[in-house]
C-alpha cells in the first residue's frame, strides 16, 4: 500500500480510532479491476458505488447529473492548468474516480446524517483526485464543517 493518500489515511484512521472500514467499490461494469484489487484492510462492510449513486439520486434529484458536469468542467480547468505547466493532461480515469469519492461522501452524508472528512495534507495537490472534493462543496453536497484539518 502506498505510504500517502487514501489507502494510507483509511488505514492510519481506522487504526487510530480503533474502528474497522467501510469499501465502496466501483462495480465490475465501470472498473473491471477495482474491486478485486482494493484494499481490504479492517473491511467490515462492502458496498457498490450504484447502490450509493441510486441512494443519491433519489434523495437530491439531479445530483448525480450536477456532479457529472461540476467534474467535467473542474477537468477542463485542471487540463489547462497542466497544458499552460507543459504537463500532460489528467488520466482519463480521474472523472470515474472523483465521481466515486463525491458520490460516496454526498451519500455517506445523507445516510448517517453527517460525516468527517479526513485529508492527509491541508490542502490536496491540485492535481490529485482528492482535489474534487472542492466540486462536492460547490455544489452544497459536503461544507465546510464537514472538513477535518490535518
């Protein structure tokens, strides 16, 4: 596992607090190997991404078309940053990914009525997936207060 990001800080957090975690996995349609490959360290419960999108659309209508487009235009936004740093674009992966982070936390939110977020940096590296989480609080899906500083 690597010594930085989600993996690092799921497993720093669980161990922390003594309490085991949860998997949201992207379903074998959207990623063939997301699923098999993902860490299971202190796994209690497994869920599909699906079942939290569905979650999501029904109770904020739209969202799930909101987030799509806030993505897409962050995307477009970071792909000209790194075009005007002489950077190759963002992998083709990242709006998959970002979806998956927003849409688990948005619907985390709405499930236990509220949630922490917990970054291993104060501010992400702007180029990273966990980046977007600024599309979540834009679009009122996380705020502020749900932010834990590092």
């Amino acid at each position: 596992m690597a010594d930085r990001g989600i993996a690092a800080i799921t497993r720093a957090v669980a161990d922390a607090l003594s309490v085991p975690r949860g998997l949201v996995y992207l379903d074998r349609t959207l990623d063939s190997h997301h699923w098999r490959d993902a860490d299971r360290y202190k796994i209690s419960m497994e869920l599909p991404y699906t079942l939290l999108a569905s979650t999501l659309d029904a109770e904020r209508p739209g969202a799930l078309e909101r987030l799509d487009r806030a993505i897409e235009g962050a995307l477009r936004e970071k792909a000209a940053q790194r075009q005007s740093l002489r950077k190759p674009p963002l992998p083709a992966y990242f709006h998959r990914f970002a979806r998956l982070q927003e849409v688990t936390k948005a619907a985390a939110k709405l499930l236990c009525n509220e949630i922490t977020i917990a970054h291993s940096t104060p501010s992400p590296y702007p180029f990273s997936v966990a980046s977007f989480y600024r599309v979540g609080l834009e679009l009122q899906l996380i705020d502020e207060a749900d932010l834990l500083a590092p």
